[in-house]
C-alpha cells in the first residue's frame, strides 16, 4: 500500500491532470462536434466570473477562433439558476482596500475578454438562462447571439454598489432603442424572460426545457455559416409563442425617453420631480437610494460611449475602474449590500450636487502607462 503522503501525492498530481475536465474546475472548456463549449461551473457562486475563469477563457477563445475546426462557440452556465451573475466583487473590494494588483488585474481582464468577444471571428452563441448581471452581461452581450428563456434575468445593478455599468456597458445601452438603456444603467431595473429580448438585449427568446437540444443541434452542425446558426436559433425561437405579453416598458417608454433624455443627473432629477406620476415617484426613490458619483459618471459614460468605438469605451472603463477603485463608495456600497447586507450605504459625497464636475473630469483622465491597450 502507498505510504500516507505518497497517496496525497498522487492524488494531487491526479487532480492536476483532470482539472480542465473535472466537474470542480470553475470553468469547463470543451469541444465538442464543431463547437467549443464554455461552461461556467460555479453554481453555488451564481457562476460569478474570477480572474481565474477569466485567465481560461480568453486564451481558449483565442484559439478556437484560429482553429479552423471549430465554427462556433457556445457558452452557459450551471446549477440552473444563473448563467453569471456579476463579476467576483468580494475578492476585489478585498484587494482593493490593501492596494493588491488583483483590483487591477481583473478589470484588465475582464473587459480584454469582453472585447475578444465582441471582436470574435466565430459566431459566438450566449445561452443566457438565469440570472445575467454585471460581468455575465459582458460575457454574452457583445457576442452575436444571445439566447434568453423564462428563467433569464437581466440587470445591470452598479450604481447600488458605487460602481458603473461596466463590461462595455458604455457601449451596448446607449444604442438600446430610445433611452432605455439609460433608465436600465441609472436605476438598475430588472427585466425578466421575454423582456430581454424585446428590450434588445437577447437576439433569440427559447423556453429553458428546449436548451440541451438546442445545444445538441449547435453541435451537430456541419460546418455551419453564421446564417445556418441564426436559422437553427430561429426555428427554436419560431416554436415559443413571444409576443403573447407587451414589453414591460412599453406604457412608461414616452416617459423613459423624455425624463432620462436630459444632460445631467440634477436635471433628471428635476424632471422626475416635476413629472410627479407614479412611475417617476418610483423612479426618483430608486434614484435617491444610488451612489450620486456613480449616477454623475454613468451618465457621462454613456452619453460619450454612444458614440464611441467597444474599444473606446473599454479603454474608457478601465479608467473609471480604477478611480472607483481610489473612492469611497465602491466598497461602502459593497459592504452595505453585500458584506453586512444593512442596504443603507453612506456615500460620500452624499448629495448629486456635492459630485463636482472636476471630480467626474478626473475620473475619466487617461492613465498613461497603466491605461487599457486593446
């Protein structure tokens, strides 16, 4: 028999060998027929994305675009019920509060990802079913197809954290029809199943029972065009009836795209005072409980990222990443909502008035030498 430490020994040198297949690796990565498959395995964490996962995938999808037998890449989520729900926050408000290059390194590669996705050459297929907030948002939406289900969950919930909606978010909600993705940055509002697709977030709309054949039918594909997949996707999205129910908006669009179509907070405030309807009541209590540096640099965000290239915007980001990472209210925000769970955050400054327009500027100063290079 092996002595103690010579079994651990081999034990340990197994679990080396089968981390990239074995059910406790965070992030399976396969191929199979002509598709790579990333299967994001931290269903107890709500497959929230580590630098870890993020160091896997980025290189995996790199060489599955060179590949040239594989012709689309698929990813999911496990444990069914969410397909990512945010970026690994703890681990980086830890890292950020002693000055741990961590707080660096993950949004350097977070949003290196999240342009090597919208850059990619292979059609690239989001299974969004569950929740998707934050970094899965950036790991599905700027891929070409995104597949929402009954179970999906969208939302885009920074502001609440002294954060902004990052993962190229300065990106895809400006050019969401009217000023939607506005309303969705600001308040942090949820959509749910069918409303993501009418939104514009996801491309296809497939009941959630329907994704492993679909996922088998992705596979079984012979090398298949672009067209041949948005055919596949189609005739799955033909078969669930979508436009049974209106889009959840649709009553407050008018509203939505007069009250958040103003050029500052103080005036979107102003707006939703003196519209004094229900919705706007609503809309400002939501707005009251936000970190006032996070609404003022979200809105900047995407009234410039409207017209800026995904690189842009990422680069961008990275910027306003980093100056959150220099604040106070990132990590207020996370302990209120996440550590201790109080949800009464004190930010700092505490009012939209006392948020300068220097202080935004600074926010969004180039880094030199540190900036994001894409």
């Amino acid at each position: 028999r092996l002595k103690p430490f010579n079994r651990l020994q081999v034990i340990l040198q197994h679990l080396k060998m089968s981390k990239h297949t074995d059910s406790t690796a965070e992030v399976l990565l396969e191929k199979r027929g002509g598709a790579g498959i990333i299967t994001l395995n931290r269903p107890k964490a709500l497959n929230a994305l580590n630098l870890s996962m993020i160091q896997q995938i980025y290189p995996q999808i790199k060489t599955w675009e060179q590949d040239p037998e594989t012709f689309l890449i698929i990813i999911k989520g496990t444990g069914g019920k969410a397909f990512c729900a945010g970026g690994d926050i703890r681990a980086i408000t830890d890292a950020g509060k002693v000055g741990d290059r961590l707080a660096q390194d993950f949004f350097r590669g977070e949003y290196m990802l999240n342009n090597a996705i919208g850059m990619c050459k292979k059609p690239y297929v989001a299974l969004i079913d569950g929740i998707t907030m934050g970094g899965g948002v950036g790991l599905s939406v700027h891929g070409h197809f995104r597949v929402a289900t009954e179970k999906t969950l969208f939302a885009m919930p920074e502001t609440a954290i002294g954060l902004f909606p990052d993962v190229g978010g300065g990106y895809f909600l400006p050019r969401l029809s009217g000023k939607i993705g506005y309303y969705l940055a600001l308040t942090g509002f949820r959509l749910k199943g069918r409303d993501v697709l009418k939104a514009g977030i996801a491309t296809h709309f497939v009941d959630s029972e329907k994704l492993p054949a679909l996922e088998k039918d992705l596979i079984a594909l012979k090398s298949p065009s672009t067209e041949n997949i948005a055919d596949l996707l189609n005739s799955y999205h033909v078969k669930s009836k979508v436009d049974q129910e209106k889009f959840v908006l649709d009553e407050h669009m008018e509203k939505i795209n007069s009250l958040f179509s103003a050029n500052s907070m103080e005036e979107i405030v102003k707006k939703l005072k003196q519209d004094g309807s229900p919705f706007a009541v609503k809309q400002l209590e939501t707005i009251n409980k936000m970190s006032p540096t996070s609404l003022k640099i979200t809105l900047r965000q995407l009234r410039e990222g409207a017209s800026m290239s995904l690189q842009d915007v990422l680069t961008m980001e990275y910027r306003l990443s980093q100056a959150c990472m220099r604040g106070h209210d990132f990590y207020e925000g996370v302990r209120a909502v996440l550590i201790d769970k109080d949800q009464s955050p004190k930010w700092k400054p505490a009012a939209l008035e006392e948020v300068s327009d220097e202080f935004v500027d600074d926010c969004f100063k180039p880094l030199g030498d540190n900036d994001l290079k894409l």
